[in-house]
C-alpha cells in the first residue's frame, strides 16, 4: 500500500468534528494532529480523535503533515 498523506488541521471548532469524523472514508490520507489558538480545544480534538495536539506554528513545522486544512474563519486567514 502507498504511503499515506499526514494532514494536520488548523482550526478544532464544531466544523473540525465533520472533517474528523468523515477523515477514515479517504484511504490516501490520514489525520495526524490539529491545532488552535486555544490550546484547550486543539487537546480536546485531539483526545476525541486519538490525535496530537499542536501550536499552529508547531503543526506548519511538522515533518510528518504533507497537507493542512484551515478551518479557521475567514477573517484569519491573512
């Protein structure tokens, strides 16, 4: 089997659940670690998941993620 893609996710509110949720139904990928601005919501993400949790900068610096999703609000994306 192909190796598959890290994805971490930048962004643990309600819309990161889905994305989580429905994450096992893609075979190419496999979620590895979320963050957030607060702390707390990216630590309970990821004991929901059975994820790391990590700084945003710590998850852009992450050898192991090939792809980041960005579920913050637009607003902040700049």
């Amino acid at each position: 089997m192909a190796k598959k893609l890290g994805v971490g996710v930048i962004g643990c509110g309600n819309i990161s659940k889905a994305y989580f949720s429905f994450a096992p139904l893609f075979r190419g990928i496999e979620m590895r670690a979320c963050a957030d601005i607060n702390m707390d919501a990216a630590k309970a993400r990821a004991k929901e998941f059975k994820l790391r949790a990590e700084t945003v900068e710590g998850l852009l610096n992450a050898d192991d993620i090939d792809i980041i999703v960005n579920l913050t609000v637009p607003a902040v994306h700049y």
